[in-house]
C-alpha cells in the first residue's frame, strides 16, 4: 500500500456532537485532511469529542470501532446515545 502524506476523510456527526464540528463547517459533516495511518480515535481526540459521547461509529456505512485504521476517502458517521422507544 502507498503511503499517502496528504489524504482527505469525511466525517460526518449526527445530534448533540454537531457543536464539535470545526467553524467553516456544513451542518452535518467536515472534511479533514490528514495523514495515512490515523485511526478513528485519532479523528475523535482531533475534533475534542468526549469519549462517553460516541455510541455508534459507522465507517463506510458499516459498524467500526475507535482503533480503525482510515483510508484516503472513507467517510465516518458517529451517533450520541439515543433515547426513545
């Protein structure tokens, strides 16, 4: 795999944790460019989201966790807790 100093990544925040989005943001999502080797926990510490807030962590549309590693284009969805019934 080649090694990608500069690679973009899409994520997207739902609910309460769109106040941790960056200014110049859209409403919903941000574009960060960073380097290849970072993992989600590193997007999370990046946009200072507290660690109890994210339940549900979605990476391409597919169940992830904090320790995975990113490509160049993936998009990241993090969820709050949800209340209801």
């Amino acid at each position: 795999m080649a090694y990608i100093e500069n690679m973009k990544v899409k994520v997207r925040l739902f609910a309460n944790l769109r106040d941790y989005l960056p200014p110049g943001s859209d409403r919903f999502s941000c574009e960060i460019e960073t380097n290849d080797g970072i993992r989600v926990e590193d997007i999370l510490n990046h946009l200072k989201i507290p660690d109890d807030l994210p339940k549900i962590i979605l990476l391409n549309g597919i169940n992830s966790n904090r320790e995975e590693s990113l490509k160049e284009g993936d998009v990241i969805s993090i969820f709050p807790p949800i209340a209801g019934g």
